[in-house]
C-alpha cells in the first residue's frame, strides 16, 4: 500500500480526466469505498493507493477521488462551495486552513 500523500486537506485540485476543480477535506491511505461503490466507478484505480474527499467547485456535492486522477490547481482561486466555511477557516497563498474541530465523515468499508 502507498503511504505516500501527494495532496493534503485544504490543497486545490483539479480532476486529470473530469476537469473539474476542488478543494481536499480528507485523505484516506486506501479507498475506504464499499466494493459495490468501487465496482460502479468508471475509472476504476488502484484501490491500494490514497484516495481524497474533494469539495467540487461550482457544486454541492463531495467526489471520492483516487490520487493518481488528480493534480494540483495552481490557479489560486477559490473553491465555491456550500460546505467550505464548515470545513475550513480561511483562505490565503491559495490554500485552505482546516477547523481542528470538524472532520469529513468516514465511509464504511
């Protein structure tokens, strides 16, 4: 299994196949996704390497994303979203502090 994290929480991305950019709120050192969940997904990665929760801008909704699928956004803007005031205390140098007191809810395996 990989333990090597290339992204953190409050870290900008953008989707390598999708395009579309967001912010990480979680890191998980392997996909946590039911086998169910993990079969329906298109792409299909490793399993065995980190998966993120991204924040998805423009949206409401969260994506579960395996590390090798995604890259670093460098433009600096801003993730709009419902959720990133919950999450995150302010933005600044293009990067998101995280609250200490709140975490992204765990998925059973």
């Amino acid at each position: 299994m990989t333990e090597e994290y290339e992204y953190e929480i409050g870290q900008l991305i953008e989707h390598r196949r999708y395009g579309y950019r967001g912010v990480v709120v979680s890191v998980d050192a392997a996909c946590q996704a039911s086998p169910e969940w993990y079969e329906g997904n298109l792409t299909q990665p490793s399993r065995e390497q980190p998966w993120c929760h991204v924040l998805v801008h423009g949206g409401d909704h969260s994506t579960y994303v395996a590390q090798e699928n995604m890259r670093e956004d460098s433009g600096g803007e801003q993730v709009l979203h419902p959720l990133v005031a919950t999450f995150f205390v302010y933005f600044n140098g293009g990067r998101y502090t995280p609250r200490k007191d709140v975490s992204f809810p765990r998925l059973a395996p």
